[in-house]
C-alpha cells in the first residue's frame, strides 16, 4: 500500500557525491512507490540567523539540485515551508505537548547551544517540536532519517501520543524511521576518512566543474603501491576502489582489482584518471540541469506554487480537524 513519506531538506551547503548515492538515487525511486513530501526547511535554518541575502539564494540552490537530481513535482509535492502558514499554527499548538525538560536534554539542543553560548534562542529550543510539526502536519507514515535524526523522530512519536491520548482520539499517526535500502551505499572520503560529508571537507560536489573534479581526485591519499601480491588494501586505497564501484564500469574495477591481485606498482596515477573522468561522466549532466533550473525563474516559481498548493491542501485538512478535536469552533 502506498505509504506518506516526508523528508526535510537543510537549505545549506550543496550536494555532494555522498548525499547523491547515499538518499538522492533512493528519493527519486521512492517517489514511484509512495506518496511522498519534499520540503525546504527554511524557518528551521532561523536559529543561527542567515543572512538575509544569503536565505533566498540558498533556498533556491538547494531547490534547483534536488529537482536536477530527479526529484519531480508531477511525482511529489515539493514545497518551502515558509510557504505553508498552517505549519507555523500547529507548531504553535504542539508546543503545549511539548515539555522544558525534556527539550532541554534534546542532544542536538545541548550540542548547539554549547557551540553557540550566544544565541540560545526558544526556537533552537523547540527545533524538534517544529521538526514534528513537519512531520504529523501531513500525518507522514515513514521519515528517512540518518542517526542524528533518531532522537527528534522518537519526540514527535512522543508528542503524537500524547496528543492522541490526551484529546482520547485515534488521529496523529505515529512515523517510523525509513529504511532507505539494505545495502546503502556510504561514499568515502578521498582523504581516507569513512565518509564523505559537507563539515568533513572532502567533499566532490554535483556542481564542481571537471577540473576541479580531476584535481581533487589527483589528491586523493595513496602511497608507493601494493607491497606484494593479493594483500588486503589499506582503507585509503579501499575507500577508492568503493567510489570506483559505484561510478564506473564493471570492466574498469576489474582491470584495477587485477593490479592491485598481482602487486604491479605504478597505477595510482592511471586509476585517479580514470576515477575521475568516471565522476565527471555522473555529475556533468546533473550540473548542467542545475545550472538551467537556477536560470529559469519562470520554472521555479511553477514549481514552488504547485508544491504549497498540494502541501497546503494536506496541511489544511490535518489542522482543521485538531482545531475540532482541541475545541476550537466558529461562531
Ligand atoms: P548531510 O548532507 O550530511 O545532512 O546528509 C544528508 C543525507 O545524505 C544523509 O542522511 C545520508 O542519507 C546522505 N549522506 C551524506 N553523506 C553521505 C555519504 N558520504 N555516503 C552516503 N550517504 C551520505
């Protein structure tokens, strides 16, 4: 049965090869099997003050590589928060589910307002109420969410319950984690971390240009190659055989593992070139339609409009009945 699902998208930073094989390829798959809801949390990017300037542009960045990515408006409701007032009132209405203590042992809540003493502000305190709010304005089934997400996922189970049990209605369900994919890939880093991430930075971005692709590949960590035959590879020279899997031909990883089987020394160079153009094969059509989304305004606006209406629609319904069942009622 086809199940909602909704997933939240930070309007920071670009996407990287990581986030691409890592959710993307499993987003755009997800929207032929499910009702799904794709939404940039703007209001959430508030509690560490953007510049104004800046929201606009990231917005629209992160909106224009989603959708060159695969993610269509046809399929899915694409939508910016902002653009959905009746998030901001059920926001309001579950904050009274919502209690200090245990917003304030909330990990990412601790985490933050040590990094930032500054600005502790009520929204940074109550993120997880509005991150349910996301979630149960459309009464979602399932949210992908990665580790960090679990604690805030379990909070809006609370706040659901506790609403359900509070007014004795059946009506918020309560969401479960989705799980992306058995064998989800992780796409290292170049620098032989375990992951590739945004904060890591090492990151190959959708949007980097060939040349910047070929000199960060060239600077991938290796050493003086294999030191006999049929060894196991260090994690640095594995992370790039995993990238190599996942971008190239079958032929091409055989050909590499078949050198790495015998020992032969001198191939680094050959692999890194290879690894490379692999990449720019993937990512060169992607920033391409990037680019073209970002210079169609026409094109955006259809699709933010589109989105807030249908996000809009399901919000609507969903808030006028809690308004029912908490009492609220017209002269
Ligand atoms: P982030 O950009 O770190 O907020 O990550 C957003 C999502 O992208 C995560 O929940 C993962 O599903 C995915 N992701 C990020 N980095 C990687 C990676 N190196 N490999 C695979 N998936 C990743």
């Amino acid at each position: 049965m086809k199940k909602t699902v909704l997933s939240g998208i930070r309007p920071t930073g670009n996407l990287h090869l990581g986030n691409y094989y890592g959710a993307l390829v499993n987003f755009v798959k997800m929207q032929n099997e499910h009702n799904c809801f794709f939404f940039i949390a703007d209001w959430h990017s508030l509690t560490t003050h953007p510049d104004p300037k800046m929201l606009h542009t990231n917005v629209k960045n992160v909106l224009s590589e989603y959708l060159a990515c695969g993610l269509d408006p046809e399929k899915s409701t694409i939508y910016v928060q902002s653009d959905v007032p009746e998030i901001a009132e059920l926001y309001l209405l579950l904050n009274m589910q919502a209690y200090l203590g245990e917003l304030e042992k909330t990990v990412s809540f601790k985490d933050k307002a040590r990094k930032n003493p500054n600005n502790v502000n009520a929204g940074l305190l109550t993120y997880p109420v509005l991150m349910a709010t996301d979630i149960l304005i459309h009464n979602a089934d399932y949210v992908p969410v990665g580790k960090d997400q679990e604690q805030h996922l379990e909070m809006t189970r609370n706040y659901a319950q506790r609403f359900n049990s509070k007014y004795a209605v059946d009506f918020f369900t309560l969401p479960t984690p989705f799980i992306l994919g058995q064998n989800l890939i992780k796409i290292p880093g170049l620098d032989g971390s375990g992951k590739m991430g945004k904060s890591e930075g090492n990151a190959i971005y959708l949007v980097d240009e060939p040349k910047v692709i070929e000199k960060k590949v060239k600077s991938a960590l290796t050493d003086n190659g294999p030191e006999g035959q049929n060894l196991p590879k260090p994690d640095y020279i594995e992370n790039l055989f995993t990238i190599l899997k996942v971008v190239s031909e079958q032929q091409t990883v055989d050909y590499y593992e078949d050198l790495w089987g015998r020992g032969e020394q001198r191939w680094y160079g050959s692999l890194k070139k290879q690894l490379a153009e692999d990449i720019i094969k993937v990512t060169s059509p992607i920033r391409e339609k990037i680019n073209d989304i970002k210079g169609n305004n026409e094109f955006l606006q259809k699709v933010t409009a589109q989105g807030a209406e249908k996000a809009r629609e399901s919000a609507a319904k969903t808030l006028k009945e809690v308004r029912q069942i908490m009492g609220f009622k017209k002269f």
